[in-house]
C-alpha cells in the first residue's frame, strides 16, 4: 500500500520512524456533470482573476485572504518550517483506557507501517506494551495543513492511528431530544430487551451496501441498452401513530421465525394503527396489550368486589345500633343500600366486559359483592326482629315484678 505522509512515533526519549498508510477506502460510486441536452461532460477550469487564463496544477499554491481582500501567499517551506513538534512526528502525550473515548470523536483511520528495520524493535515494544495495558494511546500530530489529534491502538499485529476531532469541533446536543415529557412502560422495555436479545448479534463481514449493487446493476443494464426502469412503490406517509407494543410484539415474531425459532410466524397478528385525529383528541392514549389487560381486569373486580365489602359493613354497623323506633326502618336503609350497590357493580362489570376479554373475572368478583350485600340485609333484618323481640318482652318481665 502506498504510504501518505512519512514521520516517526514519538514517546519519551523513543522515537520509532514510520509510514502512513490509509486503512479505509470508498466504494461510493461517484458521478459526472454532463450537459443534459447533449450528454456531454460538463468540467470546472480554474482561471486566474487577474488575466483570464486557465491555470495548472503546477502552477496553484496556498494563500490567506486579509479582511481587505489582500492575499497572504503561503508556502510549503513556510508551513514545514514552523516550530511545532508534530510537523513530521506522531507525539504521544498520554495512555488511557480505549472506554474513554468517546466515539463521536473517530475520524479517518490509519495504519502505521514500521520504516525500516531499525524501526521494527521499538515498533514492536509500542505494540506489546499497547496489548498488555490494555490501553491506547493519545496524540498530536500534524497532516495536510493542520494539527490534528489521534488515537493509537493494536489491530491484530500492526498499530492502527484513528483521527480525533478536537474536543471543541463536538457539538452539544442541544434541542436535539424530545421535547415532549415520554414515559415508557416496563412492558414496553421488556419487549425491546427481548426484541434485541432475538436479533443477536451479525457477522460483520456479511454487511454490503445494496445501494451501491443496484446502482452497479442499473449502470451495466443501461450500458447494455435493457434498462427497463421500474416505478418504485412508496407507501403513502401519512400522519398515524402505531401501537408501539403491538409493533414490538410482531418484531419479537419476526425476528424469531427468521432465525428459525419458536414463537412467531407470518400468521402473526399485524400491528394496529391508529390514525392521528385532528384536534383536542389528537394525543389519545395508546391501547393496553398482552398481559395488561388481566392485570386491569383484575383490578377492576377487586375493586368491585371491596366496594361490596364496604356496603354491608356499613349496613351491619347500622343494624346493630338502631334502636327499637327506628330499627325496622334502618332495615329497610340498609336493603336500599345493597340493592344501589348492585346496579353499581353491574355497570363496572360491563365496562370491564368491554374493554378486557376476561370479563369472568370481573362477574364474579361482582357476584361475590352481591352475596355480601344479601348477606349484610339479611343480617341487618335479623337483628332488628331480635331487637323488636327483647322490647316486647320487657314491659311484662317488669309487671310481674
């Protein structure tokens, strides 16, 4: 591979001659202007302002304009001579750990080929003592009209340099979140776990841009003259808001029955879309699913069956201190009371019914509140009959006496 810049690694009193050599390369496929009416190329020349005529490469250097308009003419000799340590040395200034880098900062990679045999001893101590400490290392060094910083580290047998950006080139993320306060339910994390533990982990060489194969493809095809473009379908992007659960749940589906597992399958159900509303009900909240709706009918029955609890404690409690004037009265109260709390939980049960599959659950938590409340009538009767009963009696205990 054809070295780009030559220099040597710097660290201590070690210096270690070296070679740069590009790690990555562009598959990117790169187009021509052409003049449209005719096909023809359409080319950018590079004209001195000052006579109008069209200038070589030979014949361009580097220059700085002042504010005035003035140019600075700038040299290579010039840049070359300036007194900093990194024009041809890759300095080390510090070993970390490779976590405390942050990945925004990796710009383009490089190798560094050992210059030499006498490079090929303290290249090689760099490398070791690199793969030992687990470390990388940090450092200044200037390439192409700049100073840049750079990152050190051990690919296989050979010292790699990655580019940094300089910590202030990082922009802040500001206004970048959602503004919007976003809850997120467990059920919802729980899915996205297991939705990420069924994808697994890929291969990396298997990863190919398509993008490029089918621009390739249409090219050969086009060159051969049996081009027949193909109208691309495009799904209208609508504003709807799809049920998040659901579309995780078909993922988890999905991902499983590509890779051969148990537990999805094309017959799975699609996930449901909700069209966006105009106005105050725009912001509607998402349905429950999965194993929430047992949770909530569960919820509501025992909620049902508690507010039957609560009426025929308080019939009882008022039964038992009613007096003989009032007693047969207070039973009557209290019967009114369980018969008002069944319609009650008659309704509760048909909204549970519509919203939940499981309305079993919530019927029989309401029958158990209907059975409580008989309960607490008949009991209330009872006691108001023993009640009326003992006055009975008294006035002839006393006469006898």
């Amino acid at each position: 591979m054809r070295s780009i810049w030559n220099g040597a690694i710097s660290f201590g009193l070690v210096s270690i001659p070296i070679k740069l050599v590009n790690a990555t390369e562009s598959h990117s496929i790169s187009f021509r202007q052409i003049h449209v009416t005719d096909g023809s190329r359409v080319r950018y020349r590079k004209v001195c302002e000052l006579d109008g005529e069209e200038v070589s490469s030979d014949e361009i250097g580097k220059g700085y304009e002042e504010a005035d308009g003035s140019i600075i003419p700038i040299t290579e000799e010039d840049l070359a001579q300036l007194p900093i340590a990194t024009a041809k040395t890759i300095e080390i200034v510090s070993f970390v750990p490779a976590d405390e880098i942050d990945p925004l900062q990796m710009d383009a990679a490089y190798y560094l080929a050992a210059n030499g045999a006498t490079a090929a001893k303290p290249y090689t101590l760099l490398r070791e003592a690199l793969k030992r400490s687990r470390r990388v290392a940090i450092a200044k060094y200037a390439l192409r009209g700049r100073e840049r910083l750079g990152m050190l580290r051990v690919v296989d047998d050979v010292i790699a340099m990655h580019g940094l950006l300089w910590p202030d080139e990082i922009r802040a993320p500001e206004g970048v979140a959602p503004e919007a306060s976003v809850s997120v339910r467990e059920a919802e994390l729980d899915l996205a776990d297991a939705l990420m533990a069924t994808l697994g982990e890929v291969e990396m060489a298997s990863l190919h841009d398509d993008y490029r194969e089918a621009v390739e493809a249409m090219i050969a095809a086009k060159a051969g003259g049996a081009f027949e473009p193909a109208e691309a379908v495009v799904e209208p992007a609508g504003g709807q808001v799809i049920d998040l659960m659901a579309a995780l749940e078909n993922s988890v589906r999905a991902a499983r029955a590509s890779r051969g597992g148990d537990g999805g399958g094309e017959g799975g159900k699609e996930a449901e879309v909700t069209p966006i509303r105009r106005g105050a009900a725009a912001a509607a909240p998402p349905k429950e699913v999965g194993g929430k709706k047992s949770t909530a009918a569960g919820t509501a029955g025992r909620k049902t069956a508690a507010a039957g609890r609560k009426t025929a404690t308080k019939s009882t409690s008022a039964a038992s201190t009613a007096s003989s004037a009032s007693a047969k009265p207070g039973g009557k109260k209290s019967t009114s009371a369980a018969t008002k709390s069944a319609p009650a939980a008659r309704k509760s049960t048909s909204t549970a019914r519509k919203t939940v599959k499981t309305a079993s659950t919530a019927a029989k938590s309401t029958s158990t509140a209907r059975k409580s409340a008989s309960t607490a009538a008949k009991s209330a009767s009872a006691t108001a009959k023993k009640t009326a009963a003992a006055k009975k009696t008294e006035p002839r205990k006393r006469s006898s006496a």
